[in-house]
C-alpha cells in the first residue's frame, strides 16, 4: 500500500462507522424474516455489532492500561487492535484484551500504520511517550479515524498547532486525555469560580513539577531485533540517539528530545488547562510570562493572574499554595470575595464556611486519574460527531500557554506572546523554541 493510500481517507470522506448508521434500517428489515441471536439485533440488553465503535490502540504502556482497562468496560466499544513497538508490550495488551472478552480475537502490530490501514477501526487510542503524540494522532485523522491522545498532545507550539489544524481539516472527533475536566470535583470548582461568588476573579494557580533541562545521553547498549524492540519505531520523529534500555522503560521522562516543555506540560497540560476553563479562556491564552526559579508568572489581557508553581515535592504538595491532603495536581482559583481549591483525591476545600456550603458534598469523588467520564464523553461524541469536552481547540490553547511559559522559564526572563498570530512578540529567540525539526522516522 502506497503513503497516500495509507493516510487518505475514503474519497466520499466516508467511514465505516458511516456505512454501518446508514445500514442499520435495511439490517433490521432483513432480520425481521430471518432467526437472529437478540445480540446480534441489540436485544436483551446487548449492543449490536453495527452499534459498536472498533477502537485501535497504538501504545500500550502503563497509562494506556489504565486508560484501556476503563474503556473495556464500555458496551458499545470494541477493542480489536493494539500496535506497539515492544513485544513485551503487545503480549501484555493482547492479554488484557483477549481475557477481557474471552477470545484470542486481538490482532498485534509493530507498526502502528498498519493498524490505521485497517477500515473496520473507526476511533484510536494513542498513549505512546510524548514524542509520537502529535505525529500518530495526525497520521490517525488521516486515516478517517477519530482520536483519543494521552496528553502531552505536542511536545512543541506548532506540533499543537499542525494536529489541531489537521483534526479540524479531516473533520474527526478528538478528545485530549486532559481527563480532569470530566472529573466531578474539578468541575465543581470550575462552577463555582464562574458562578460569581468568589467575587472577580484575580489570581489562579496551577501546580507542575520542578521544571528541569536533560539533554545527556545515557551509555549506548546494543540494538535489539526490531520485533523486540524496533528502535527507529520508538524514536519516531525524536532526534536519533543510540539505544538505552532504560529509555524504552521511563526513564526518557525529563528528556528534552522526548518530553514536553521541561517538564512542565507533564501536570500543566491539566492544571493549566482547568486555569484556563476558570477564567473562562478556552479561546484565548496569557499574553506574558514571567518566570523566577518557583513559579512562572503569566498574565492574561484581562488581568487575571495564572501562578504555575513549581512543585518541588510534586506526591506530598508541600506548597503554601496547597493543602496537602487534596492530592496531586491541586489547583487554586482565588477571587475578591473568596477562594476555592481542589485536587487528585476528589476533596474540594472554599475559603470560608459559606462558600463551603455552597460546594455541597453531593457530588461523586472519583480520584482525578479516572477516565471514565472523558471516555464516555469521547465515544458519545463519535455518535453525534459533536465536540468534546478538551477538543482540539481546548488542547491548543492550554498547550501553547503551558509551552509559552516552558520557553519563558528556558530562556529565564519574561516573554510576551500575541494569542491571535500565536508566536511570541518581537522575540526571535523565543520563536525559533516554538518547533523543533523532526527526524526522518520512516528511512
């Protein structure tokens, strides 16, 4: 099969799940002169083959399982596929799967093209190391699917801006694995800031890990068989560098060449982003950054302050910004009359006995890791072709805040960015850390 045949979608811009919607009504007719199992027809409780969404894998590690493990539990959603580059992986995957429904029905890939040349695929979920995010999810829009990315969802401003440019062209379905905004508590807090009785809304803060530069290359090993680990395949469009098994493990964390902004996006992808959704945000992003060796500063044009701290001690949250027991990504939203904050283990603590009230303790607490609501929410929009709750736009403008204030604390001094043009203004240094220039992975 050519490139073009593998990254082009059908000519009609149909897809397979299209197909199935427009024949469910001359299946039906057919089954009604004809014995068929109550499963088959969606009877009894069952979901019918033509209702289910076939979803690929490209990536399993220990978020992918996790992530999996979750969407496995959905009726109307069947894995079919996984690609990975390490064997290990793949057998781990097709086990999960396979144990799960109780077949050996999961195909394995160490290509994940050949995955996306599949036509019964209709939707991914890609939770590779950062470095394959964007390019994986663009191949897959492509290709006619419809994704789901683990954040970071790009490791640059413009590896942002290309995917959420390519999803929108291709007309798929995207949800960013931001799953915070689909948990319970998270959207409390949102609520409440919007809801006006914190008062005007000033300050906000979003807690990351220490922020580090790692570039060093550990020592070279030799290179396994490609169908035990295919090397090429893992760096993708990663600058080369001998191979490490360490890497392949997770120790590339940290690594400039294969993670996101210093670090930064690690948590910020989802403390920036709820920042963002409290301020009301969603189409625009700070244009000032301004970063000291504890936190970065960022200002947005109507004032409102977005504090990233840096967490030295990111698993106790020993911060004054943060009450301990909240758990890990704690967010903060602070206004004139009052504040509210909120994190990992689903606790929501106000300012004052009042405001406390307000909260109410109904809501479900579900630690912030959970990604069964983001999930649901994504295969819900795979019917109705509607926009999710962390869309390509919603990505877009989170990230590049979170990647604006990573080159602001790179470059150790304050930057300005223009959120319309999205480049940093009058700052040739600052713009040229918007991209970086990708390996040729498929040599």
């Amino acid at each position: 099969m050519s490139a073009a045949d593998r990254t082009s979608p059908a000519a009609d811009g149909s897809s397979r799940r299209d197909f199935l919607v427009r024949s469910a009504t001359a299946t039906a007719a057919a089954a009604a002169a004809t014995i068929v199992p109550a499963h088959v027809l969606g009877l009894q409780g069952a979901t019918a083959p033509s209702e289910k969404i076939t979803l690929g894998v490209i990536g399993i590690g220990p978020r992918c399982t996790y992530d999996l493990t979750s969407m496995l539990q959905l009726p109307d959603v069947q894995c079919v596929a996984i690609a990975d580059v390490q064997a290990t992986r793949r057998d781990a995957g097709k086990k999960l799967v396979d144990t799960h429904y109780g077949n050996s029905d999961c195909k394995l890939y160490r290509d994940f093209r050949e995955l996306l040349d599949r036509k019964d695929i209709d939707a991914v979920l890609i939770a590779t190391g950062d470095r394959w995010h964007s390019a994986a999810s663009i191949l897959a829009a492509q290709a006619g699917k419809d994704v789901y990315s683990e954040k970071p969802c790009g490791i640059t401003i413009a590896d942002c801006q290309k995917l959420a440019d390519t999803i929108t062209a291709e007309k798929r379905v995207f949800q960013a694995g931001t799953q915070r905004r689909s948990v319970p508590n998270f959207q409390k807090a949102v609520e409440l800031a919007h809801s006006g009785k914190l008062g005007k809304l000033h300050t906000m803060h979003a807690s990351v890990y220490m922020p580090v530069l790692d570039n060093a290359w550990l020592p070279a090993e030799p290179t396994p068989p490609r169908d035990e680990v295919d090397w090429n395949l893992w760096l993708g469009p990663a600058a080369w560098r001998p191979y490490n098994k360490r890497y392949v493990g997770r120790e590339w964390r940290g690594v400039w060449d294969f993670d996101s902004g210093a670090r930064i996006l690690d948590w910020g992808a989802h403390t920036v982003d709820l920042c963002q959704w409290a301020n009301k945000a969603d189409d625009t992003l700070p244009v000032e950054y301004d970063p000291t060796d504890k936190n970065i500063t960022c200002t947005y044009a109507n004032g409102v302050k977005l504090v990233i701290d840096f967490l030295s001690d990111p698993f106790k949250n020993r911060d004054p910004h943060y009450i301990t027991r909240l758990g890990t990504c704690p967010v903060r939203f602070i206004g004139d009359e009052g504040s509210v904050e909120t994190g990992d283990e689903g606790e929501i603590v106000a300012s004052s006995a009042a405001l406390q009230t307000e909260l109410g303790d109904t809501y479900k607490r579900v630690r912030g890791l959970d990604v069964g609501a983001h999930a649901r929410d994504f295969f819900d929009c795979i019917k109705s072709r509607g926009r999710t709750a962390a869309n390509q736009d919603v990505m877009r403008r989170s990230h590049l805040a979170s990647h604006a204030a990573a080159i602001a604390w790179i470059l150790g001094r304050k930057v300005k960015f223009d959120p319309v043009k999205e480049e940093f203004i009058d700052d040739p240094d600052a713009n040229r850390l918007r991209s970086r220039a990708a390996r040729d992975w498929t040599a």
